[in-house]
C-alpha cells in the first residue's frame, strides 16, 4: 500500500490532468447535452352514462395504435421530410378511468410536430367516436319518438289496462330522455402539455458520475504510466547490458 501511496504521489501531475479531463469532458458533454421533455395530450371518452363508457378505452387504444398513428405519422414525416420521427407516441389508458393519453418526450425545438401529431390523432379518434354518439342518438330519439307516439295512442283508449301501459310508457320515456341527456361527447381536454421539469437522466447525476468515473480512471492511468515507465526502464537496461 505505501508503494501504490508513492506512485499517485509521484505522479499527481498524471493524476490531476487526467482527472481534470474526464471531468472537463462530463462537463461539455452535459452543457451541450439536449434538454428533453415530457408532451401529454388527454382525449376523454364519450360516455352513454356516467362511469359508462360509449367504446371501451383498451379498444380506442388499439384503434390508436392500429389505425390512426402510422398514416398521421408518415404524413408527418412527408411534410417534414424527415427520414424518422426524433421523437415516440406512448398510447396508454390510466387504470379505472375514462381517458386515453398520449405521451411524447421530445426537445423544445420538436414541440411544435408533437403538437401537430397529437392533436391530428386525437382529432381522427374523435370523429370515429362523434359518428357513434350521433348514431347512439339517432337511435334514443326514434325510441322515444316512437314510445311517445304509442303513449298517446294509449290514452285515448278505455282498456283496462289503459292506465298500466300508460304508466309503462312514461317511465320509458323518462329513461331515455334520461339517457339522452346523459350521452357525453368524446373531447381532447388537453393538447401536448409540457411538463414543468426536464424528463430524463439528470444533468447533475451525469456529472456526479463523471466524477467518479474521473477519479477511477486518473488512478487507473498513473498505475498504467508507472508500468509503462518501469517497462520501458527494464527493456532499457536489458539493452545497456546487451550492448555492453
């Protein structure tokens, strides 16, 4: 252990530059290292009822997936002219609720086409859902069109069981203006939102490593040096002897 002592101490000039480079280089490629950032777009379902959704959220995920990202995508990289896109589209539903998310990491300078693309794909899926919930509609309003028709016919006749029918045909009519006043349209709530903080690995925590990484390699470098030093002094004599 004292001898490993003398070489770092004999050869702190090796110690400290080599240090001071690996933590240099930490240090530039950290400032020139580009900050990222989390784009979250929010769609929220359409729902037939509260806490009943219109379309099951896994199956507007797959749709996403499937159908709706690749040509928003590749119409993207056309207007663009990119040969791939710099950043992903993460499709996921949270867990118990009615809401599918799409999220980007990206730079700043890409904010803009996560935008773009987000909003083009939510836009496809809320059409696909608008064309259910009209047709949900068409069909509550001929039900009740329908039910209201047969509740007037009813009351003007004197059947005995005139006032059960009549009974049986208000309740349904009140169920479905009920549940056309409670059919809810799908809606972006939220369009690449950007996260407060930078996402991904920690500048600080690259330098912190750097550090380290510095200090193991100066050491490991004036060992290197002493040996080759001692080679090169044992091949030297080895020569001197030779010639002599």
């Amino acid at each position: 252990m004292v001898d490993l002592a003398k070489i770092l101490v004999r050869r702190w000039k090796a110690l400290v530059t080599i240090f001071a480079l690996v933590v240099a280089a930490s240090l530039i490629y950290v400032l020139l290292l580009p900050r990222s950032y989390q784009y979250v777009s929010v769609y929220n379902v359409a729902e037939n009822a509260p806490s009943e959704a219109l379309e099951s959220p896994s199956s507007l995920v797959a749709k996403v997936r499937n159908l709706y990202l690749g040509p928003h995508i590749r119409k993207l990289l056309e207007d663009q002219g990119w040969e791939y896109l710099p950043f992903e589209v993460q499709v996921n539903q949270p867990s118990d609720t009615f809401l599918i998310m799409l999220a980007s990491e990206a730079s700043p300078n890409h904010a803009s086409q996560v935008e773009t693309l987000h909003a083009q794909v939510l836009e496809s899926l809320q059409q696909s859902q608008q064309a259910l919930v009209e047709h949900r509609r068409e069909s509550l309003e001929r039900q009740l069109e329908s039910s209201r028709e047969a509740l007037e016919a009813v009351r003007g006749t004197d059947s005995s069981n005139t006032g059960e029918l009549i009974a049986t045909y208000t309740s349904r009519i009140a169920d479905l203006e009920a549940s056309l006043s409670e059919l809810r349209n799908g809606e972006a709530s939220q369009i690449a939102l950007q996260s407060l903080e930078p996402v991904g690995t920690s500048r600080s925590l690259i330098l912190a490593l750097g550090i380290v990484l510095g200090g193991m390699l100066a050491v490991i470098g004036v060992f290197v040096l002493e040996f080759a030093s001692l080679v090169c002094a044992s091949l030297k004599d080895e020569t001197t002897n030779g010639t002599l």
